[in-house]
C-alpha cells in the first residue's frame, strides 16, 4: 500500500466534511468503549494481567533472537518451514516464490495487518494469482479497493448500504440479483460467494497474533472462522509474521489472549482461536501438506534497542484507535498508511520515514487516552513526543510551527512576562466572545477553529483565578 500520509491534513478535513463516514464512527466508537468496558468491569484482576503482559513481552524483547531460534527449531522439528525477510520486497519475493513453487492459481487471505504492510496483495496479483480476502470486512474493502481504515474492523468506515450497493456491482457475475435489505442477507450471501472461493484455492495464507516459540505453534483469532478455513483446505499454508509476535511459552500465550479479545471487542475470547503446529500428518484427517512461516522484520530491529522500543509490545487490540478522539473523528484512511490512530502516528513516521509521517505525530492532542487504555502499557503519547521532537531537530515541521515555538519557549523561560501575556490575551478572547459565548476565529488557530467553536473564558487565566482563590482563603482565615 503506497503511502499518503504526507497528505494528512487534506485526508483529515475530506473526512469531516463526509457525514457517511462521520455517522458509521460514531456508531463504531460507543460500540468499541462500551463493550471494553463492561468486558473489564467483570475482570478484577485486568491490571494485573496487564502487568505480567508487560514483563512477558519485556523479557521476550531482550531475547528475542533466542526466541526467534527456539520457535525456528521447534517448527521444523514439526515439519515447517522457516523463512527470514528483512524488507517488505523480501517478503513479497518468498511469498511469490512458494505460490509459483506449487503452481498455484488461487489464493485465499486471512486477515493480517503485516500482509497489508508489505502489499503482499499487489504482488501477488502482479504476478498473477487470483487473491480473495476472506476476513468479511478485508473482502468488503477488496471489492471497494480500499485500504482498511481499521486494524481490527476493516470497513467500519462503510454503510450497510453501501456495501448492499458493493455486493451489487461485483456480485453479477455469480448470478446474484437481489436486493440485499438486512446485515443477514449481506452475510449470507458473502458467504455463498465465498464457499467456492475456500474449496478451491491451492494456498491459503494467514497472519499470526502470537508465534509460540515453546512449541512452534502460530495462533491466529478471529470471529468467522475464515482463517481456519484458510489455513486448512488448501494444499500449502503460508503464515505471514512480524518478528515481534513470538512469545515463550503456551501459559505466556493465555495471559495475552486474555487482555486481547477484552481490548479488542470487548469478549472474555474470541469465537475461534486457533492453533497450527505444521503440515498434517499421515493420521490426520485434514490440513495442508506444506507448511510455510515468513517472519517479517522491515525495520523492527532498529526499533529493539531504540527510543521506540515500547512500540513492539504492541499487540494490535485497536483499543488506542477506539478511544483516541482524533481517530474517531477523521477515521483510518485520513492517516495515509496501513497503521491509523495513536498507535499509526507512531509506527508510520519509523517505517516509512519522519519526512512522509510529519503530520501525523502531531495529529495528536497528547490526552493519554491511549496509554490509560493500552494492555501493554505503551506510553504512545511519549513515543508522539519523540517523534515531534525529531522532525523540530531536524526542521521537517514548518518554519512557522518552529517560530511559534520559540516564541512559546520565550515566554515559558520569563514567568513574569508568560503570566502578563495571557493575562491580557485572555481578557481580549473573553471581549471577543461576550456576545456569543464562543469564539470562531483566533490568529493562527484557523485550522482548530474551522471546525468547532472555542468556549469564550472567563476573562482571567488559570493562574490568576488560583492567586485569587488563595487570596481569598487567606483572608478568610484571619476573619
């Protein structure tokens, strides 16, 4: 997926100005939070999963290439196959290469954001190999050649009706007239389409949320059982990863899936969670006959032992997207890339350069939401900072977003004249909004202005009213 990030502020204002998309995030976002929060109500004991979460994959971390070789071994012990890339065109090269290697004229996809990452898609397309998507939001946004705007619900950005409209357009040609009216009717007849699409692909490719380096098994979740299906009836089964996922051990795994479903969905678990620990053997009834495990590093080895490191605890819950209030107003596609949301603002910048995800650090209000939210603790809003910091050294931001910051720093260093100034900057905003209420219009503030109303103050700063509060207290006392 070609990246438009560079483009975000364009991105951002198209999708306030687009009430389909504005109306279908609401719905997304109470739905998101409510079903979290009722899910943790009946965990007590979350926090302290969360901080096992933390050591776990904190000491993974620190040994990760120990891990990397203990799962590559028990792999192949099993009868798989490992294979490394270093770049996404890598990976895109091993994954052509194996379907080429068997002839293969179908493919069908699980859900994987790593997939999306490296455009496994394009290049399996370019090279000829008819490819289905089978997760039902990743083949609603296939039809409509998108890209997800969500890492756990791909068209959450869609209406019923447009995707009744979708299925019209691309349905035709396998005899499908009628007139899709209720979400049952859409599903079922996604599934009619893809039934045939299942039995007759010769590869089926998956992500991985956890790689178990233990036993040398791949775990995927889901809620349609399209990855089983995936996995199970085609003769080779590729799972695609990044290195991060592996994890020590089957009782390591349990604590994550815990926090996973509960932060993701808001379940205690998800209606399928899968385990694959190679081919099938000559007992088995089913399963591929080749098994095949592409780990995919693309710059997460510069992050191990970087600023960035917290990043690669993440394990890709989408609750930082669900409550971050700038996401649930623009939207995943206003962000340009495969990642949206807090999580996208930080990972973008790293894999696809500072210069290219310059807007995005600060696409941000810095709320800490993200963090409060996040079962693996990732402290996003420093990780911003990092990032706001970098493109300030290096003069990306703009030159008048760097004037304005010495200007702050000006008067942050001098008290006196900081207290003095918004002093008489908030005396005049409160004589500008007295007869509203509201202020709509503030030099240099256009872009935050334009799209909501600034409640008028109360004709002093915080500073001021808390002197005056003491003031009072003080006085009261010695009556």
């Amino acid at each position: 997926m070609k990246s438009t990030s560079c483009n975000f502020k364009k991105n951002a204002v198209e999708a306030l100005a687009d009430t389909t998309l504005q109306k279908a995030l609401q719905n997304a976002k109470n739905g998101f939070i409510n079903k979290r929060q009722v899910a943790l109500d009946a965990l007590p004991e979350f926090e302290e999963l969360r901080t096992n979460a933390y050591k776990i994959k904190e000491h993974t971390l620190k040994n990760l290439s120990a891990y990397l070789e203990q799962f590559e071994q028990q792999v192949i012990k099993s009868g798989g196959h490992i294979h490394w890339a270093s770049t996404a065109k890598e990976a895109q090269s091993i994954i052509v290469k194996l379907c080429k290697d068997v002839d293969a004229r179908s493919i069908t996809k699980g859900k994987s954001m790593v997939g999306e990452e490296i455009s496994l898609n394009e290049a399996l397309e370019e090279a000829g190999f008819e490819t289905i998507e089978t997760d039902l939001g990743e083949y609603i946004i296939q039809l409509a050649e998108e890209p997800p705007s969500h890492i756990i619900a791909p068209a959450v950005h869609k209406s019923q009706q447009q995707i009744a409209e979708l299925f019209k357009e691309h349905h035709k040609k396998y005899n499908f007239k009628s007139k899709l009216e209720t979400i049952p009717e859409i599903v079922d007849e996604a599934r009619k389409v893809l039934r045939d699409k299942f039995i007759q692909a010769d590869v089926g490719i998956t992500g991985a949320n956890f790689l178990i380096a233990e036993t040398g098994s791949t775990v995927i979740v889901t809620n349609e059982g399209n990855g089983d299906l995936t996995a199970s009836l085609p003769k080779t089964h590729i799972v695609i990863s990044s290195i991060e996922k592996v994890v020590p051990t089957l009782e390591d795994t349990s604590v994550l899936l815990r926090l996973l479903a509960r932060s993701a969905t808001g379940q205690e678990i998800t209606s399928y969670t899968t385990f694959f620990n190679g081919p099938k053997h000559e007992s088995d009834l089913d399963g591929p006959e080749s098994f095949h495990i592409v780990l995919v590093d693309n710059k997460r080895s510069e992050m191990l032992n970087g600023k960035f490191h917290d990043m690669l605890r993440c394990i890709h819950c989408g609750a930082c997207l669900n409550h971050c209030p700038v996401y649930s107003t623009i939207g995943g596609h206003a962000y340009g890339w495969v990642y949206p949301g807090p999580m996208g603002s930080v990972l973008t910048p790293l894999m696809q350069g500072l210069k290219e995800g310059q807007h995005l650090p600060f696409a941000s209000t810095l709320c800490g939401r993200c963090e409060e939210v996040c079962p693996m603790s990732i402290p996003l809003p420093q990780l911003l900072r990092q990032h706001r910091i970098q493109a300030h050294k290096e003069k990306i931001n703009s030159t008048r977003s760097r004037l304005a910051l010495k200007l702050w720093a000006l008067f942050a260093l001098h008290p006196r004249l900081y207290r003095l100034a918004t002093n008489i900057f908030v005396k005049l905003l409160s004589w500008l909004g007295k007869t509203t209420g509201s202020i709509r219009h503030i030099p240099f503030s256009r872009a935050w202005t334009r799209s909501r109303d600034l409640p008028s103050p109360q004709g002093q700063s915080f500073i001021s009213a808390w002197k005056k509060q003491q003031k009072n207290k003080r006085m009261s006392k010695h009556d």
